[in-house]
C-alpha cells in the first residue's frame, strides 16, 4: 500500500496549498474566476517552450498502464494518439477507462497557433450509457515575447491554474497548481524542480502539498530515451509515468522520497525494471518485485 500511495505521489498530482502569495479573488460566481499570483515568477533568457511544442514519439500509436492494485483485477488506464500529418505533434488524443467499457470515452482535440505551440485543448468526455457529456477547455497562456507562462483548465463546475518559473536556460524551475470547485477557497500547491550539471533531468524536487505538507524527492536514471518527454497538459490529465517525466531526457530507475514533516516518516527506495524494444522505445516497466506496480505496454507503427 505504502508503493501504491507513492506512486500516485510521484506521478505529479499537485497538491492544494495555503500560501501568501496569491491574491484570493471571488470564486462563488459562475463561471468561475481565475486567481492570478501576485507575484512575478522568473523567466529565462533562453525561450524553449517544450511543453508547449505537443510533441511526442510519433511511432507510439497507443499506451496501455495496468495498476495492479485492484485485486484480483488491474486497474486499467488506455489512451490512443493521433498526429498532425508529417510531424510528432499530436492532433488528437483518446483516452479510455475500461470500468466504462463501451460507455465512455474522453477525447482531447488540440489546436496550434502560428508559431506550432499549443493554443488550447479541448476535452470532450461522453458517457454514451448514463448520457451526459463533460466539457473542459485548456487554454496555453503566452506573454508578448512568446513565453509559456500558464495553462489554465476551465469547466462549469471546476477551474485549474498552472504557472511556471524558469531558469535562464529555458528549463521549467518552478510550477504553482491550484485546482477547486465553486465554493472552495484558492490554494496553491507549488513544485521546484533541480537538474543535472548538463539540466538533461531532474534530480530533485521539493513539493508543497495543499495542507503545508513537504516531500523531497530523489530522482535517478538509465541512458535510455524517455518517451514522455514534454508531454504535459495539466493535473490529471495524461498520468502512465513516473517522475517529472515530461522535464527529464531518461527513464526514470529509482526513486528516493522524504518526508520533510516526520510524518510517518520512513525514507524508502523503489526501483524499476525496464523493458525497450529493439528501436529503443520502452515497452514496460515494474519494480524490482514485478507483483504491486505499473505496467505499461505501447503499439508502435514499427
């Protein structure tokens, strides 16, 4: 159980956190209002934008992430791509839970601006069995320069604010993540990430989660390309990895958390087992025991 609940931590859910710094605004209107930092985070010298690019390893048609913590059945998590003809920008992306097998799906349109950077997301989820349809819009923020400087989700019911800080190199340092309904009060959760000398990948991240509470994290890697690479949308959104995995260039092999609050604070290490294809494509990964953890399995056009 301790493995599951640490996954699910490092999968990058971001927590809700009290903190000063924000500006509370009135949230018990409809539509919801964004609440914007009042402060200013760091931008960089250098513009990169990757997570912004959409792109992804075009010869993976689909992912399909078993969690085997539903006995006697895993929990199943399945998603399909689509991509903008000739590029490894994604157009489209599918995505299935198998409990609503034959009812539900979730699709993610995306759209580009002139520059090839995402301009927003729109997710259609159906549920052709109990009738009802949910709606929400992901909307990449940029400042006049042409810099990514927040994502923000919206829907009827419930509103999501991602914004980022950076190192002069154009890396990600820093992201802020608020996540609520009407009637709930704004509460940042916030997340710096620390690289490598050459900042191929994050080798620590220091989280606050939404109830004050600090986890560090250790990060180590293989040599082997990371499929994930870039792809991030928002909280929740596109989940089968491990780690800051759209910041880092490698896979993810084991991981060392800490518990900064003392709370059953034990510090422990999970490791991983990988499996890559002979193009160099990772195929599926465990733990070192193979029996409580993620599995992942790709089609590719190879």
């Amino acid at each position: 159980m301790k493995k599951i609940l640490t996954l699910l931590t490092l999968i990058i859910f971001f927590g809700c956190d009290k903190d000063d710094g924000y500006e509370s605004i009135e949230i018990n209107n409809s539509p919801l209002t964004h609440a914007e930092l009042n402060f200013e985070l760091e931008e960089p010298e250098t513009i990169l934008n990757d997570i912004a690019k959409g792109s992804f390893d075009k010869n993976i048609q689909n992912v399909l992430r078993q969690m085997f913590d539903n006995f006697p059945e895993p929990a199943e998590r399945y998603w399909e791509f689509e991509y903008v003809e000739d590029t490894d920008r994604i157009s489209k992306m599918t995505f299935y839970l198998p409990h609503y097998s034959g009812c539900e799906k979730d699709i993610f349109v995306f759209k580009y601006n002139v520059e090839n950077l995402i301009e927003s997301i729109v997710s259609t989820r159906t549920n052709i069995c109990n009738e009802y349809e949910v709606i929400k819009t992901y909307t990449f923020n940029y400042n006049s320069d042409g810099l990514l400087k927040s994502i923000f989700m919206d829907n009827d019911s419930f509103v999501e604010e991602n914004y980022f800080g950076y190192y002069p190199n154009g890396k990600i340092k820093e992201i802020y993540n608020d996540h609520r309904g009407r009637g709930s009060d704004v509460s940042f959760g916030h997340q710096k990430f620390y690289y490598d000398s050459t900042f191929s990948n994050v080798t620590r991240v220091e989280h606050t989660s939404g109830t004050n509470y600090s986890y560090t994290y250790k990060y180590f890697y293989d040599n082997k390309k990371n499929p994930y690479k870039d792809l991030f949308i928002a909280v929740s959104v596109f989940m089968p990895y491990i780690g800051p995995a759209y910041l880092s260039e490698n896979n993810v092999t084991k991981i060392i958390e800490k518990n900064e609050n003392n709370v059953n604070g034990n510090e422990f290490t999970n490791e991983y087992l990988f499996n890559f294809s002979n193009s160099n494509v990772l195929e599926s990964y465990s733990d070192m025991d193979e029996e409580e953890f993620p599995y992942i399995l790709y089609s590719t056009n190879q």
